[in-house]
C-alpha cells in the first residue's frame, strides 16, 4: 500500500486544483478500434462503474463539449446508454472523461477513439482508482478488457494520475517521485498511442501483452505463459493476449526504504527487447534530463536511472 509517499500535489495559489497523485491505474493501448468504438468500451465503462467506490464519480466531459458536467441523477445511467445506442462512424479522437476529480483523478474513466483509417494511433482506455484499493479489481478489469477485443498492450499497478492543464508542473513532481519509487508506473496515452504498434510502454505490477502486437513484435507468449519464472509472477493467457501478474499486489518500490520489486524486474528483463524504442519524452524533469528511456528500462539497467 501506499505509505507517507508520495502525496497529493495541488497548487499553492490554488489548492483547490490537482496536480499529480498516486493511484491504481490501468493503461491499455487498443487494436482495431473500430471493434472498441461501440459496444465493447461501453461494457468495459460499466465493468469499471461496478469496481469504482460507489459515488466516487462526479464530474464528466467529452471532447465534443466546452464544460464539465456533474455526475448527478442518472446521469451514469445515460453515459452507458450512449454507448450501447450509439450506430455510425467512428469518431477519430472523441474522448470521453468520467471522474472524480477534473484535475488529476483518484478514480476516471478516460476513453480516446481513434479511427484507424485517417490516424495511425492507438485508441486509448485509462482507468483509475484509489491507491488504497484493493488491487484484485485491476486484474479482473485488465481480464474484462483482454476477453473484450484486441489490444495491444496495457500496464497497470500503482500510477501517476496527472492534471493535463498543469503538465509540465506535475511531471517535475512524477520524476521526483519516479527516482525514489521505481515501482511507480507513468504514462502519456495520447503520445504514447503514435508509439504503441511500434514496442510496448513499459511494464509494471500488470502487464498485458496482447495477440496483435506479440505477432508484430515477435513475442512467443506461450514461451512466456510457460515460464520458468524465478519470482512470484503469475501468467495468465486470455482471449486477446496474455496478463502478466508480477506478485500478489502492487509495490512501489521505495528505494529510501531498500525496497526492490524483484518480480517487476524478472517481467521487465523478459520484454525488455520489446519495449519502445524511442518513446515520446515525458514533460518536465525527464525532458530536462532526457531520461524517458532510462525511466522506461529503469528495471532492466537500474544503473541508468539511479
């Protein structure tokens, strides 16, 4: 569980706006978003509601809209029905935000559509939840999302959650905290996405590596469902590619209390060849230091990062 670090950012002169916090988050990086874009991200939209703190989720947006909305009534109700009434084209770069908090959320939704035929991206689904929570209800929503439709690949476990409009901001903080707690996952879905069919973004407690991108990449996931593994990692095949869990719960990792997620490590190590190349720098210190890549492979060569 988390411990006395890391806190809640907000602003000074605003204490009221967020700017980064710890969370349990989820990432996924979606195949053929076209199969997404209708009834299966809407199911995986009630899956969450099932595993969010009841009335947790207060406020939502859309791309489409200028405001945010608050969450009242059946409003929730409404959101699901839109999906599921929902006939037509897809909609390249709709996004869609449910959460608790507009700024850096402890618990959100947060779908980015994409169609394939005009953007070579992913399509995009962040899911969080309060650091506290109890962790089993990642794994069964990274198992929703893997039986659902194809994905690329997805990393879930102890996140940074951080506030768009104060980016550069919160990513000084993350990188502060990334040094001291190497079990703390990052990430940027919407750069991320242009790089997702390339390599995968990373691992951490939950990684998921999905059908269409073990071909691409060229990764035997029956090798890997096979093991051996040294450490306490659990190997999971599902119908759009295999779930790796490495321990029983997510761990942050704290470097100041000589703490090492050795079965972290044994994934990353794994997949290591596999891992995007270049990726899209981070903001903030990683991009004043140029450590987005030595962030990424910090389990791998914890040399370069420390």
């Amino acid at each position: 569980m988390i411990v006395a670090d890391p806190q809640p950012v907000v602003l000074t002169a605003a204490p009221d706006i967020s700017v980064a916090r710890p969370a349990l988050g989820l990432t996924v990086y979606l195949a053929e978003p076209g199969r997404w874009a209708h009834e299966q991200a809407g199911a995986v939209f009630d899956a969450f509601v099932g595993h969010a703190p009841p009335g947790a989720l207060a406020w939502y947006t859309t791309s489409e809209i200028p405001d945010w909305h608050a969450v009242a009534g059946d409003r929730l109700d409404e959101i699901r029905r839109g999906w599921r009434d929902w006939i037509g084209t897809v909609r390249n770069l709709l996004q869609v935000k449910v959460v608790d908090d507009t700024g850096a959320p402890a618990v959100g939704f947060i779908y980015r559509e994409v169609d394939e035929r005009v953007a070579n991206r992913a399509a995009t689904l962040e899911l969080f939840l309060p650091a506290e929570s109890d962790p089993t209800a990642l794994v069964a929503l990274a198992t929703e999302i893997a039986r659902r439709g194809p994905v690329l690949s997805g990393v879930g476990g102890f996140t940074a959650s951080w506030n768009p409009h104060e980016k550069p901001t919160a990513f000084w903080e993350i990188h502060d905290w990334c040094k001291r707690f190497v079990g703390l996952d990052v990430q940027d879905a919407d750069a991320m996405a242009w790089d997702a069919f390339d390599g995968l973004p990373g691992s951490n407690w939950l990684t998921l590596v999905g059908n269409v991108a073990a071909d691409r990449l060229r990764l035997d996931l029956a090798a890997l469902a096979a093991g051996p593994w040294q450490h306490d990692v659990k190997a999971t095949p599902l119908p759009h590619g295999l779930l790796l869990q490495a321990g029983p719960a997510p761990m942050l990792g704290d470097l100041n209390r000589g703490e090492f997620p050795w079965a972290y490590a044994e994934v990353a190590r794994r997949l290591a060849p596999a891992f995007v190349k270049e990726p899209t720098p981070f903001w903030g210190g990683f991009r004043d230091h140029s450590d987005t890549l030595a962030w990424l492979r910090r389990l791998v060569e914890p040399e370069g990062w420390r």
